[in-house]
C-alpha cells in the first residue's frame, strides 16, 4: 500500500529540486542514508527537529526556508525575526552606522530583501540632492526607482545594462513562495519602457568583468562600481536578508567630485 507524500516531504522534494540537489548528493552533505532521505520525502519516515535543521544547513537554506522546513514538519520556527529597531539588534545596527559613516564621502545603501531603503549615508544623500526626483509615496524602494521612468531612469548613462542586471539579481534573490517579492517584480516589469522580454527569465553573458553605473545629473558625471556586503553568520532573518551597497569611484573625476560634494552638503 503507498504512503501519500507528507507537507514536508513534498517540501524536502521542492526544496532539493530548486536546488538541484539530488536524494543521494542530499544524504551525503547530511550524514544520512540516501534511504533515509527517500523514507523522510515519501512520507514513510517523520524526521525529528535536528534531522529538518541538519537537511536545511546541508541545502544552504536561507534561514526563513529553514523555519518553513520546519513549520512543514509540524515544528516551530527555529530562527527569529527581529524588527532593526529591536534591543538585540542594537550591535548590528551600531555596525551598519559604522560602514556607512566609514564609507563617506562615497554612497552607500541598506535594503532589505524586498528593497526597501532601509539606512543610506550622506554620500547617498549628495548623490540624491543632485537628482530631480518627484516626491516618493512610502520608503524608498531600490527597484521601483530603477525601473521607473520618471526616477533615475532619466539620469542613469546605461540604464538598460543597469536595469537588466538589476532584475537579474531580484529574480535570484527572490526566495520560492515569496508573494511579496513576485507582485513586486510584476510591478516594476509592466512599468512603460521597460522591456516586454525582461519578464521571461534573463539569461545574457556578459562582456565586462563588472558594470560601471553612470549618473549624469547637476552638471556631473559621475561613475560608479558597486560591491555587496552582508552579515557573515547572521542567526537572524532580518540580519541575513540585508544588503549593503557601496559604491566606489570607477575613476578620479569622480573620486575628486565625491570629495567636493561632501564639503558642500
């Protein structure tokens, strides 16, 4: 007699096919019998908690999918999600505000996994003074103002380039089953301008090691290479899924403009 397939195993199988994890490579990162991976998805097997942690760290789960592995096996949420503003936050944010006044006079952002400007240094403040932007309805929200027509669109150099690698990053990032980041993208795609093939799954190679982002506004161009930083051993939700965007001066024209905004600003 078969063994209907439980919610976790069926998410185990989703899980690992996303992945591309087969039963076998599965087993081995964890320690177990492939047997005991086939029991656990078949539904033949119920896992315990340390065995759904153990085959969430062997698939590199983020820690949100981690504690949806296991709300799936009947087990409460392993990691916590905390507000920034939370006490136990206090040393991480004391950290973002040191990277950012550290990065001065050059912009850097912080957005969450649905990019949501969430912190911004006064170099990202000089670089906005420049820009004409309308007023904003709600927190700022990276993607929105890259695809938007009326936002930076109008003073960004290679803004399809930019845009295109922007998406490309959104669609990877984008955890399975987040609704949220899914309207968002639907959103900004069927902006006008956009183009109508950016809503199939990009694939492109590129030509350069890295892009140059390009902004000509208020009389200057200035040119930009960003890096991504993020928490190294996050045990937060919150803390794992923010980003730190630095941009740095692609040449000295720009280095020299950096240092004279900040003096004026």
């Amino acid at each position: 007699m078969a063994v209907a397939q439980t919610p976790f195993g069926g998410a185990l199988k989703e899980a690992r096919g996303l992945h591309g994890m087969s039963q076998l490579t599965l087993a081995l990162e964890a320690g177990v019998s492939a047997r005991h991976v086939s029991f656990i998805e078949s539904g033949r097997s119920q896992p315990s908690r340390p065995m759904v942690l153990r085959l969430a760290e062997a698939l590199e789960l983020p820690l949100r999918e981690s504690n949806m592995l296991l709300n799936a096996a009947g087990y409460a949420a392993h990691y916590r999600e905390r507000g920034l503003e939370d006490a136990d936050l206090a040393p991480a944010r004391r950290i973002l505000e040191m990277m950012l006044e550290r990065h001065d006079p050059y912009p850097a952002l912080v957005f969450n996994r649905h990019w949501d400007l969430t912190m911004a240094n006064m170099g990202a403040a000089a670089l906005t003074s420049l820009l004409d932007l309308p007023p904003i309805d709600g927190p700022a929200n990276l993607l929105r103002l890259m695809l938007d027509p009326n936002l930076l669109k109008p003073y960004l150099e290679d803004w399809e380039a930019v845009a295109k690698d922007v998406v490309m990053r959104a669609r990877r990032e984008a955890e399975p089953g987040d609704e949220i980041a899914q309207r968002l993208l639907d959103e900004v795609l069927a902006y006008p301008g956009v183009p109508e093939d950016w809503r199939a799954p990009l694939s492109s190679l590129p030509s350069e090691p890295f892009l140059t982002v390009t902004f000509n506004a208020g009389g200057r161009r200035l040119s930009w290479i960003t890096t991504i930083t993020t928490f190294g051993t996050p045990q937060d939700i919150t803390l794992q899924e923010l980003r730190i965007e630095s941009f740095y001066p692609a040449d000295e024209a720009t280095e020299k403009a950096a240092a004279e905004m900040a003096e004026g600003f």
